[in-house]
C-alpha cells in the first residue's frame, strides 16, 4: 500500500516503508503524520497494522518491523528444501488456498523475516519463506481471495500484479486500492523476478454498470492483451475469473475458475438477494 485516493480520484494519503516495512504515513504534500487521518489499517503487504504496539497481524502470527522479526514461530516448522509438505502444513496456505508441494528452500530460523531478505521477497501469509504458489493460477486465485472481501465491503478496487520466482513458483504484489470504478497498474514486481500476469477487483455491486460489475471490462481485456499476459477478476459475485488473450484484440477467453471466498461460503440465505441480481445476466459471462 502506497497512497489512498478517494471516490473521485483525489489523493488522501500516502505511505512509505523501509526495507523490513517500518511505515512512514504522509499526508499527499509529504508531510509526514502520526498516525493515519483515514483510518486506514492495511499498510505494508496489505497486512493490517496495529499502530499502539507498532506491529503488522500476518495472519498466523505478528510481526515486528522494528525488528525485522516475527513475535512467533513459524507454523510450518523447520524446513529442508525438496521436502514434501504434509497435509497439516498446506492447510496453513488459508482454506481453499494452493500450497506449494514441496519446500522450496531450507529454513532453521523460525522467527526471521522472509530469509532477511525483504527487497527480493515477501511473506503476507507470515509463512517463511514467503508466499510461494506451484502456477500463476494458483497465485492469481489467492491475489483475489486475500483483497475481494475488503474490495466488496469498501466498494473500491484493488489492484496487483503476478510474478514469476527464480525457482519456477508463482506469486504476487500487495494490492493497491484505486476508486470506485478504476484500479492503477502502476507496480513493479520484486527484483530478481518475472512478471507473471495481472489481477483486480470489481469492488461491491454498482447498479448503474449493471452485468458489467461480474465480467472484464473494455479496458480490463485491453490491459491483458497489451501485456500479453492472463488477467484475473475478482467480482461481487465472489468469484474469480479469468482472462486469457489471444491474437484477436479484447477477444480472448474468460472464464470462472473458483470462488474468492477466502473462508466457509456463508449461508445462501445471505447472499439471495445478490444472486437474484445478477442471475439474468450470467449469458454474458461465458
């Protein structure tokens, strides 16, 4: 997370870290604040940060930027690199996630941040060695899962990009938010990496766009084609699509892959009235 904009483009805030994520919070002008005047919580990452005790909530445990450290062990354990990991330790990749099958590097220190090595790597899961997915499918997936509940609940877009590790493994940008109706491309991926594909989310349900809240714009398809690289879409039905171009401009295919639930579905019963409207329109989607 790097600035804030807000419905109508206008810039609010702006954040800077350093190499291990201290946050330094900026209004636009650059100068600096205390604390956020936005209430905004999601900081380096995109982990959410708790600014009284100066400490980032990774998920399955905290981490201390100061220090560069985590304040817990990691759950996944000692690890040896071309060991398989066993079923326990996948299921820590968050419920519907994809694990790697085997580690991919060895790990002895259990409190140590991304192999003290923040610049090359990142660990939004707070599983050392950091996030790390066996396709760009599987990455893109777990982009979506981890910002569409937030981007539907804000009614704003987020937005990333998927690379490519030197070990052949997958991974992902933090999301950074844009408007209401717009999301900026405007990253790198890490050094030392490739870049892989793009993903976005669609924010909350906008009556006047209508089926076009569910599927990949003009301008989403013109982005994938342009980079000739697969786009993924987090819509407000909760699910995740899937743009692939081809030679034919904006003429590529899309398709549903999975569901963005990062959690259990809820109830049907919660989501009736969604589904109601944007049954008429699921024709459009194919």
């Amino acid at each position: 997370m790097t600035w804030v904009l807000n419905d109508a483009g206008e810039p609010l805030e702006r954040y800077a870290y350093d190499a291990f994520g201290k946050p330094k919070i900026m209004a636009w002008d650059g100068t600096k604040r205390t604390q956020t005047a936005i209430y905004n919580r999601f900081l380096f990452q995109g982990r959410e940060w708790i600014p009284e005790l100066g400490i980032y909530d990774y998920r399955h445990r905290m981490y201390h930027p100061q220090l560069g450290r985590f304040l817990q062990t990691d759950p996944l354990g000692l690890q040896t690199e071309g060991e398989k990991l066993s079923a326990g330790q996948k299921a820590l990749f968050s419920p519907g996630g994809s694990a790697p099958e085997a580690f991919t590097t060895s790990e002895m220190n259990l409190f140590r941040y991304c192999g003290d090595d923040p610049v090359d790597r990142s660990d939004a899961l707070g599983l050392s060695p950091g996030d790390s997915y066996p396709t760009v499918d599987a990455a893109g997936i777990q982009a979506i899962r981890d910002i569409n509940e937030t981007s539907i609940a804000l009614g704003r877009e987020y937005s990333g990009l998927l690379y490519r590790m030197r070990d052949g493994s997958f991974s992902y940008t933090a999301p950074i938010p844009g408007t209401s109706d717009t999301s900026p491309i405007g990253q790198r991926v890490p050094a030392k990496t490739t870049f892989a594909g793009l993903y976005h989310t669609h924010g909350k349900y906008d009556a006047e766009h209508d089926y076009h809240n569910f599927i990949f714009s003009t301008r989403d398809r013109k982005n994938a084609d342009d980079w000739n690289c697969p786009g993924y879409l987090g819509n407000p039905a909760r699910e995740v699509r899937k743009y692939t171009p081809n030679l034919i401009p904006q003429g590529g295919k899309s398709e549903a892959i999975a569901t963005s639930y990062p959690l259990p579905p809820p109830p049907p019963s919660q989501d009736r009235t969604f589904q109601d409207l944007f049954a008429p329109f699921k024709k459009f989607w194919k």
